[in-house]
C-alpha cells in the first residue's frame, strides 16, 4: 500500500460504538470511495458510494445475481431487506431497478444513524429505514406485500435462533406474493449441520428452492456462505447456474435440495438455535 493509501485510511477509517459492537468504517485502498463496515472485526458490508452496482463481497454478489433474474431487467420490485448493514443491496436494487419500493428492517439503531451520516444513500429512492426486530417487523406486514424477502441478518457473525425456525419462514411465505422469491444468507461450515437444518425450514415454507456456494464449501471443507433462493414457482436454475459459473467468484448450484439435507428436520421455536459462529483466523488477515 502506497503512502497515499495509508494516508487516506489514517485520515478517513471511523470506528463508533453502535448497539451490536465496535463498528468500523473503513476505506477501500482500490477503490475511491469504496468502504467497507466490520463489526466487532467481522466484515458485514462493502459498498462503493459512486457505484452502487459495484458488488464486492461473494456471497453479496450472488444475491445480487438473483435480483438480477427473478423478474425481467428493470423491472421494479417491492423488496423487504431484512438486515441492513451499510444498505449495499438496497442501493444496488435502486440502480438496477429504478422505482422499486424498498423497506430495511435493521435492529442497530446507532448503526443505521452511522450509516446515514457517514454513507447517504440518494434522497431520490424509494426507500424506507426502520429499527427494529426483523420478525416482529415481518409479523406486522400484510400479506403478499413484497416480490422479494431478502434474508441476510447478524448480530454480530451470527443469525439469531429466532429467525431459523419453520414458524419465522411462515411468515415470510406469509408476505411473499405468489410468485415471490426469498433469497436468505445461510453462514455455515463443515459438517454443515445448521445449514442442511435451514434449507429443510425454508422448504418447509417455500419448497420450490436451490442454493448457490463455492464448491468447498458445498462439500464441506470451509466456512462459508450459502445463498439460499426458494419461492411457490420454480427458481431461475440455468440462467443462475450460467452467471454464478462465470462469476469472479465462481460457484455451485445445488437442485439436490432432499439430497443435500440428507433428511434433516426443519427446526422450530422450540428447537432452533443461532448459526454457528465462524472460525475466528476467518477475518483475521483483515483486522
């Protein structure tokens, strides 16, 4: 890294205590005004504020692919985000599809005034910010409100047990319109045990799904995340199987789904816990 890097990450690097941890803004050293947030160490968003079609994390990139395919190009979506971080999706739908209605649901409130004064997002979209609990916020909106439920929240580098259960992925199917997709970020590794339990409560709520990872992850063999796409109507498989195969990073389709879950059971209230925490060298190159 040149001096003129370090100068600019010395000058520009933020780090504020918000209600999940230690947040850190940090400056992306390629890319101008590209940033990215950690929390408590752990990378949560990257965005790049001239270039909101910029997509830089994997697993943010395949997510992005599906919003890509679910509807014709262009086209607008009502689009619920469930977590927020530092808004990268939100901002990459309303470049993509201009006119979509959009609504956040992030539980972090000093996160979210954090992201409004250090990352503004262009007045001019449709989009709306509230804090709160991602599932007490689904229970209170109606049915068949959103084309698209996108599922990518932590508390830290865990998702809550509270939003891995059947009863949760009920309502999401609950404020899914007919042919709505969910796309959920599911963070697991070997033996994926938590991961094949989740696709099994997915299906059992939206059973026409598959799933996008790098294959070494999908064989079990590092921690990763799986992109989980499932809905009423069948999901776009070859056109994702064709982008995810030449992405920067490529990756897997899985259809398998009964293979995959090797008959786990999905999980309930009573029974689901939070994903499993990654492994800390994960992140430790960046910190």
């Amino acid at each position: 890294m040149g001096r003129r890097r370090q100068d600019r990450e010395r000058a520009e690097r933020q780090v504020v205590a918000v209600a999940s941890g230690l947040a850190e803004l940090v400056p992306d050293p390629d890319r101008s005004t590209g940033w990215t947030l950690l929390i408590d160490g752990t990378p949560q968003s990257h965005l790049d504020l001239a270039d909101p079609t910029h997509l830089e994390f994997e697993y943010v990139r395949r997510i992005g692919t599906v919003i890509d395919l679910i509807a014709p190009p262009g086209a607008p979506l009502r689009v619920l985000h469930l977590g927020g971080g530092a808004l990268t999706l939100p901002r990459y739908v309303a470049a993509t599809r201009p006119g979509s209605a959009q609504r956040v649901v992030e539980i972090d409130g000093p996160l979210v005034e954090l992201v409004r004064r250090a990352l503004p997002t262009d007045p001019r979209i449709r989009l709306k910010v509230r804090v709160g609990d991602a599932r007490e916020v689904l229970t209170g909106a109606r049915d068949g409100g959103y084309d698209l439920v996108v599922l990518d929240v932590f508390a830290g580098a865990r998702t809550p047990a509270h939003l891995a259960s059947v009863e949760f992925m009920h309502e999401v199917a609950r404020v899914l319109s007919p042919a709505g997709t969910l796309v959920a970020n599911v963070a697991d590794g070997p033996p994926l045990r938590y991961a094949r339990a989740q696709v099994a409560t997915i299906r059992a709520a939206l059973p026409q799904a598959c799933l996008v990872a790098d294959a070494a992850v999908l064989r079990g063999r590092r921690f990763g995340n799986l992109v989980v796409l499932a809905g009423r109507t069948p999901p776009p498989v070859a056109d994702l199987t064709r982008r995810a195969a030449g992405d920067w990073f490529p990756g897997r389709v899985e259809t398998d789904l009964d293979r995959f879950t090797g008959g786990a059971a999905p999980v309930t209230d009573a029974t689901a816990v939070a994903s499993p925490a990654p492994p800390e060298e994960l992140f430790s190159a960046r910190r």
